[in-house]
C-alpha cells in the first residue's frame, strides 16, 4: 500500500510541475530552445523532466527518513545524485564547458564515494575465465571512471524524444529484477518515468542535462552498491553488468573513436549516433523507441533465460552492433548520391 501512495503522490508532483511547466521554465531559464542545426523541435521546451523524476525519489527516501529506515549509504546516494541533478541543472540554463562539467563530476563522485567502501568497485568476478579481479588501491580511480563512463552515455543517448527515460525506465526494471537484495522501493520511480515519458513524446517537456544525469548517478551507484553486496554472498559475473549496459556503451564507444579518428573533440556534438542514423532513415520517434527497446532488452533476456556464455552473447552483439551501423551508413551515403 505505501508503494501505492508513493507512486500516487509523484504522479501529483509531476502533473503539477508540468501544468505549471512553462512559469516554472521561464522562471528557473530551464528552456530548450530550437537552433535547427541539433535541436530540431519547433518551439521553446521547458527542460523540467529532471525535476521531476527527482521529485518521486525524494518522495520515496522521504518515506524513509519518516519511518526512520534511511540508512548511510541510501543518504549518501541521495546527496550524490541531488548533487549531479543540480550540476544538470546549472549546466542546462549555463551550459557548461565539458571540462567543467567533468571536473565537477569527478570531485563529486570522489567525495561521495570515499564515504563509504560499498560504493567502491573492489572485486569483479569474471566468469568467463573464473577468476576474481582485485582493484585494491585502483579501486577509487576505476570507480569514477565508471560511473564518468555511465552518466555520459546515458546523457550522450538523450538524442530523441522519449529516448533517455525509456532507457532509464529499462536499466531501473533491469536492476530490480538482476539483484536479489536492491531497495523494492525503487519500483515506485517506474510508473512516474513512464508518466514523464508520455510528457516528453508529447514535447511539454525535455528531460535535459539534468535528467540524464541524475538518472545515469543513481543507475551506476546503484549497480556498484548492489553488485559489492550480492558478490559477498556468490560470485555474481559482471560480465551480467555489462550486457545491460551494452547498447549505450557501445554507442558512446564508437561515436568517441570516430571524432578522434577524425581529429574532432570526442565531447563535440554532431549526429553520429546510433538514434541520429535511424533519425536519417525517415523513422518515426515511436519506432526508433521500439528499436532500441528490442536491442537493449534482447541480450539481456537471452542471457537470463539461456545457458549461453556471456561473453558469446557479448560477441555476437558487438558483431551485430557494428554491422547496424555500417549497414545505416551505407544507407545515409546511398541516400545522398
């Protein structure tokens, strides 16, 4: 029942910010406004979905501070990830300098993580050749890099409407269902993402700097939280962690060679991505949502429900990745001729 009121409650929050989303934009300068070069959209949008999917998890750590079930480690995420929505939120009416904006991220996640060693990646287990891999003193540096790794390819993937929370709803479900011991409250966030999705398909709102990375912070300390905790009792392969992270890992990946191999800055814009080629190919947001949906959640139902090996699922869908990509390609240069 308290889950219900939860969810009941955000789903308020939220109709409210958006009834009240163009005061609210105009008032914060939290507006998106179209440059027909890379933001395509016709008018003004407020970039109000950040506050509020972060209105149903304050709700829901609310809800356990009032019934004193907060613990240390839930209070230290929570700072966290309000830290990085507020970076998100200066970067969405400032835009920052990416150097900036990752500098801040790295003091951030360093403070936070320092407090406490269950938010450290220590040990992985690698299944594949079953073996245990100790970080010790590297454990810090390699935390960081990986949840830097996370919250920019989650924020590089919010290309399209709907994109960026249909991820996020997806790795939520995904977490929930992957690790035996992760907070049943964190169920609550689905059904206002998928509210603050309708609102985004219907272009009142955007999720914005903000959204993506206050959801990539709470998605990848959440993950090393639980994988620390679950690997005590079995030797859980991260080789798990990484098919649910593939599709926007690979993508941030690929598009970060190329502007290399071109001798661009890896952080400037342009429209490489994996969303950006489909985008050329006249497909509709709808179906470019579906898409993805397929190409994240096929790995990893084939991985839970099959004896396959995980890295030959990680193989095989690195393969097809790529050779979508240059069939896309191959497309777009057709296209021109």
């Amino acid at each position: 029942m308290a889950k219900f009121y939860l969810m009941l409650f955000s789903l308020v929050a939220i109709y409210f910010i958006n009834k009240h989303r163009k005061k609210i934009g105009k008032k914060t300068k939290l507006i998106d406004r179209p440059d027909k070069i890379r933001k395509l959209h016709k008018k003004p949008i407020p970039l109000l979905g950040g506050i509020m999917f972060f209105s149903s998890f304050a709700l829901m750590n609310l809800y356990l501070i009032l019934h004193q079930e907060l613990t240390n480690i839930s209070l230290i995420i929570l700072t966290c990830c309000t830290c990085c929505l507020v970076l998100g939120l200066i970067d969405d009416i400032k835009k920052l300098s990416y150097k900036y904006k990752f500098l801040i991220l790295i003091i951030i996640f360093y403070f936070f993580i320092s407090l406490d060693s269950n938010l450290q990646i220590n040990k992985i287990f690698i299944s594949t050749f079953n073996k245990e891999f100790y970080f010790n003193y590297l454990s810090i540096p390699f935390t960081i890099l990986c949840l830097l790794l996370l919250t920019n390819a989650i924020n590089l993937i919010d290309g399209i409407d709907g994109l960026c929370i249909l991820v996020t709803i997806i790795l939520l479900i995904w977490l929930i269902n992957i690790f035996q011991n992760i907070e049943t409250l964190h169920i609550v966030l689905i059904i206002p993402l998928v509210y603050i999705l309708y609102l985004n398909l219907k272009k009142n709102i955007f999720f914005g700097d903000a959204g993506s990375l206050f959801a990539g912070s709470l998605i990848g300390l959440n993950i090393i939280l639980n994988y620390n905790i679950q690997i005590k009792s079995i030797n859980f392969p991260v080789e798990n962690i990484f098919i649910g992270l593939m599709l926007p890992g690979l993508d941030m990946l690929r598009v970060f060679f190329i502007r290399i191999l071109n001798k661009k800055n890896p952080f400037s814009g342009d429209r490489i991505h994996l969303h950006h080629l489909l985008t050329d190919q006249g497909l509709s947001s709808i179906n470019i949502l579906m898409i993805f949906f397929l190409l994240i959640i096929s790995p990893i139902l084939f991985n839970f429900f099959t004896e396959t090996n995980p890295i030959i699922i990680i193989l095989f869908y690195t393969l097809f990745y790529v050779m979508l990509v240059l069939k896309l390609n191959k497309l777009h240069i057709l296209q021109k001729k």
